[in-house]
C-alpha cells in the first residue's frame, strides 16, 4: 500500500491522478514549474513543490528534480500520467535504481515498446498481424529504396525512435522515395536523435483502433474493449470512441485476444494500449503499444464502469487484477471530445491567454475533465489541450446528441479554442453514419 504517491505531471491528468489518490485514501505531491504556480494540480494535492522554470527541459522533463522532489517528501512512488517522462526509459531505471516505484511497465519494457522496429519483431516472433514492411531498422536510403520497390508503392517510412508521426513520411511513387526517405530520416535525428527508419506498407485509409490492456505483474492480461481514434488531424486525436462502427463481436475478440498476446509477448505490466491498423477489408495489423495511461482513457472507463488509474496504481502496488476476461461488460457507446486553446481559423496555432467566463456542461453521462477554472492563465510553454468532454449512452447515436448538447452549452471566453470545429465535425453525415477513416479531417474539411 503506497502512503504517499508523487505526480509527475500537469493540467487535466494531474488533476485525475491526484482525485484516484485521494479516493484511495493516497497522499499526494504536485510538482509544478513557477509558470504553474497557480494551477489547479498544484492547489489539490496535498503537498506541492516547486521543480524549476517554466520551460518543460526545466521543469516536468527534469528527471533528477522530479526524483528528487520525491525523496524529499517522502513519496513512495511516481505516477508520470501521460507525454513529458511518461515512456522515457531512462527516468522509469532512474527510479527503479532508487526504490521508487514507477507506475507503470519495467524501464524495458518501455525501452522496448519505444523502439517501434523493436516492437514490431517482438509482436511478429508471437504471430501478431503486423503491415508488411522492414524485418531490421533501415539507415541507408538506398538499402530502403530497394526494399520499398519490393514491397509496392505506397508505402510509409517511419522513424524507430518515434511515434505519433513525427519522422514518417508516406510515399505514393518511386521517384519521390529518396527524398521523402532523408527528410524523415534527418526529423528523426533532430526529434530523437535517432537515424533508424523503418518501412511498412502504406494501408490507404485505415481506422485507427486500440485496445486498453490492463496485466498484473503475475502474468494475468485482460482487454477493455476497444477505442476507435481515427478522427485525427496531422495525427494528433480529437475524437475518440467506444465501441467502434465497424467493429462486430467476431472481430472485437479477434482483436483483443491479438491485444492480450501483445502485453504477454511485451511482458507488459500496469494499464497500456496496443494499437492496431483495421484497413477496409477487415484485415487489422500491429501498430504501436503505448506504454502509459492515454489521453482518450475515460472511453473506456465509462463504458466498461472501471477506473483505469486506480487499477494501475493497484497493480504497482503489487495486487492481482480485480477482474477477470469474463467479469468484464462492456456496454453503452462513449465519445470524447479534446478542447484545445488553438485557433482553427489560424492554422490551429496555439491561442494560450486569461481565460474568463467559463462555463462547462453536466448532466446524465456527462463528464468534464480540466484544469481550467475561470480567471486561469493558461501558460504558452505546454501543449494546447484544456479540456476533455467524454459522453456516455445507450447508443451512438444519443452519445452524439448528449456531446452535442454538451458542446453547446460549453463557454470558454478569453481565448480561441476548436469548440465550433469539433461540433462541425459531430454534426457531419459521414459522422453520423460513422463512416470515417483516419482520412475523414482531410477528406470533408480540407484545411
Ligand atoms: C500507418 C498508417 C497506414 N499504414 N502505417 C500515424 C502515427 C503513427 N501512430 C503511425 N501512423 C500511421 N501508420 C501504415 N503502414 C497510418 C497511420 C496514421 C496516419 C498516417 C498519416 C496521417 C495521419 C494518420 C493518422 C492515424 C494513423
């Protein structure tokens, strides 16, 4: 049983770890940057202390303050929610090295998941579907030239240390190859400091599908369903759902026992997603496994009734699964829509600023996750996400009726947010009939 628990992170997420602690009856240590001073982490927890500066390098990407801050106040384990040193390898050995418990899968396994060539030999070795592609990391953009002509034209070059985008270029035709091959290469050395590539098969408007994994550190592995995150702009989500449209319960059990299989090959422990390609003719393929607690996790809460943060800090703390496959019922439809501070009309450019009367909806099936209150100052140095609306009912069609109501009644002045643009986006035919891709924000809203 941890006494005191230590959050390494901001906003919203700090927000959830700190209210999970707190119903465990858990201390907790904000850390916050003097830009957070004032935020609302900061003002919860029951202690806080101040890490650095406001830049993240100086602050909640501090590995050495962080466990510091920790040794100080006596926390017994660190919960690094999700992005800043939440699949840094290196800071969950740091704590490991010194008896704090990282809540989370072993430094390894992190290190593992992280290198996404990596990955996906672990998951072909266990006979995991995985695209068709580089069996070892590619460095040489003519040894790749000659591997894409083998595979077929379009393809996708991606970056073994990335994820989420960055260093992946897709590539239609031959003659394109070797420059798309190098610009990809040189964002990854600069992004990651990484010139390992690989090569997949290009799946032309996939559905991005993942399924929510939860495994105990005694071998027990059991799936929450799956979130069906193709809405996406520049590969950044601002939908989510649960169930997917396509998805038949033939189909979900094909995914989630290939989900279960991919933690027990990873050796994976605490909550983690692993997320597949669905391409139109029902083939799903490997992606990626996230090793931390996602953004997009209420989804799966509010569908399944279990709270994913507190299971992980039940697995860290050593304690078997409190359920099993069979426990577990998946029902009604749940949708999540992500707020960003961001001007749409200017090229989404982060719009940070004083916000001022500020309104946020309730109601049956209704939930508000953020750090925002009225008269915050939401600071430029972080990522523009300041709000979560996650919605819960029967059906998907009355979700998208309770997120609608529920986007409209929301009132964020003070600064530009993509409120009108999500509420387009719901409101949309295709939308509705839950005819999307990962392809759906380029299609109908060309920007
Ligand atoms: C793909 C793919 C299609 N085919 N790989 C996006 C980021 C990272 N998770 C990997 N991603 C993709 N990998 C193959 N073999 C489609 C995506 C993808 C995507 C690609 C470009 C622009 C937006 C995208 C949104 C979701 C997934």
């Amino acid at each position: 049983m941890f006494h005191k628990i230590l959050i390494a992170n901001r906003g919203e997420i700090a927000v959830r770890i700190i209210r999970a602690c707190r119903e465990l009856g858990i201390k907790t240590v904000a850390v916050y940057s003097e830009a957070d001073r004032e935020a609302l982490h900061t003002q919860l927890a029951d202690e806080s202390i101040c890490i650095g500066p406001a830049p993240s390098k100086d602050s909640y990407l501090n590995m050495e303050q962080i466990i510091s801050a920790t040794v100080i106040t006596k926390a017994d384990a660190i919960h690094p929610g999700f992005g800043f040193l939440s699949e840094n390898a290196k800071f969950a050995a740091m704590c490991e090295k010194c008896n704090i418990k990282f809540i989370g899968p072993s430094s390894e396994v992190i290190g593992r998941m992280g290198n996404k060539s990596e990955a996906r030999k672990t998951m072909q070795a266990a006979g995991i579907p995985v695209v068709p592609g580089s069996e070892e990391p590619v460095l040489l953009a003519e040894e790749a030239k000659k591997l894409a002509d083998s595979i077929g034209y379009p393809v996708i070059v991606k970056a073994s240390s990335g994820g989420g985008g960055k260093g992946m270029r897709i590539v239609e035709k031959e003659e394109d190859f070797l420059s798309c091959f190098h610009t990809a290469q040189q964002e990854s050395v600069n992004a990651f400091g990484d010139n390992a590539m690989y090569l997949e098969k290009y799946i032309i408007a996939p559905r991005h599908i993942e399924f929510q994994i939860l495994a105990d550190k005694y071998g027990s592995v059991i799936h929450l369903g799956e979130r069906d995150c193709s809405i996406q702009r520049r590969c950044q989500k601002m939908i989510e759902e649960s169930p997917s449209s396509v998805i038949d319960e033939d189909l979900r059990k094909r995914m989630g026992s290939a989900a279960v299989l991919a933690a027990k090959a990873a050796g994976y422990e605490s909550a983690g997603t692993v997320e597949f390609l669905l391409d139109k003719s029902g083939e799903f393929y490997f992606m990626e496994m996230n090793t931390r607690i996602q953004v997009e996790h209420p989804v799966t809460e509010m569908v399944s009734g279990l709270d994913l943060v507190k299971e992980q800090i039940r697995i860290a703390q050593g304690e078997t699964l409190s359920y099993r496959q069979e426990d577990i019922r998946l029902s009604g439809h749940a949708m999540e829509c992500r707020i960003n501070a961001e001007n749409p009309a200017k090229n989404f450019m982060p719009c940070p600023g004083t916000v001022k009367r500020f309104h946020i909806p309730g109601g049956n099936g209704v939930r508000i996750d953020t750090a925002v209150y009225q008269d915050y100052e939401i600071p430029p140095y972080y990522d523009s996400m300041i709000l979560k609306v996650i919605v819960h009912d029967k059906t998907r069609t009355e979700a998208i009726r309770k997120m609608e109501t529920a986007l409209g009644e929301i009132i964020i002045d003070g600064v530009d947010t993509n409120l009108d643009f999500l509420y387009e986006i719901i409101s949309h035919e295709k939308f509705i009939a839950g005819d999307i891709s990962t392809h759906f924000i380029q299609d109908y809203f060309a920007m």
